[in-house]
C-alpha cells in the first residue's frame, strides 16, 4: 500500500521560507493526484493545494495564493510545496495525500485521499 512520507517541516520566522517534499519509498507517484492539507491547533483539515497527476494544480485556500506553489519533481519522485512570505497563520501540521481517482484535485474531497503520510510541523514565528 502507498505510505507517503513528508519532509521539511521546521521553525521559520515570519517573511520565511519553506519548501516540504511529499515521497513515497519504493512507490512513483505518477498516477496519483497529490494534495497537501493542513491542520493548525483547534481548527479543521484544510486543503492548501493540489497537483494532479497531469501536472495541473488546484489552490484551495486564498490566502496562501501567490505565496504557496506545488510542483512534482518526476526525477526525485516527489511533490514540492513551495512555500514563501510565511505569516504566523500559516502555522500547523501540513500532510500530503495521494488519491487514485481521476480529477481528485478539481473535486477537493478529503475522502477522495486515501493514503497519508504523518505530517510534518510547521512554525511560523518570531
């Protein structure tokens, strides 16, 4: 089964930048539609942004737009967030998610995902 695996989490002062890879061991992820949510303290999941296995990519959320992009990077099997100008409300635990239906990404259902990785923490703070 697909396990996914975040990396690039850490401690960024505000204005900061981040970039998280989302791999997946022994696995390609070409097939696959390829989300990244988050979840900060006391809120919901919330989807960020999404890249399908075409290459074309979703923004769930306004305020991270022209600040946040996803990419795949298909040589190192893995799906970028590039994330820049960082706000402390950008702070949470950011997952990846892989989702084998097609269109997975234009329809932003979170039951659509299926397999995770554990999360990675992001902090964004003086």
């Amino acid at each position: 089964q697909l396990k996914l695996v975040e990396s690039g989490g850490g401690l960024v002062q505000p204005g900061g930048s981040l970039r998280l890879s989302c791999s997946a061991p022994g696995f390609t992820l070409d097939g696959y539609d390829i989300a990244w949510f988050r979840q900060a303290p006391g809120k919901e999941r919330e989807g960020v942004l999404c890249i399908s296995r075409r290459g074309s990519g979703i923004n769930y959320v306004n305020s991270v737009k022209g600040r946040f992009t996803v990419s795949r990077d298909n040589a190192k099997n893995t799906v970028d967030l590039q994330m820049n100008s960082l706000k402390p409300e950008d702070t949470a635990v950011y997952y990846c998610a892989a989702s084998r239906y097609d269109r997975s990404c234009f329809r932003g259902v979170q039951a659509d995902f299926s397999s995770w990785g554990q999360g990675t923490q992001v902090t964004v703070s003086s």
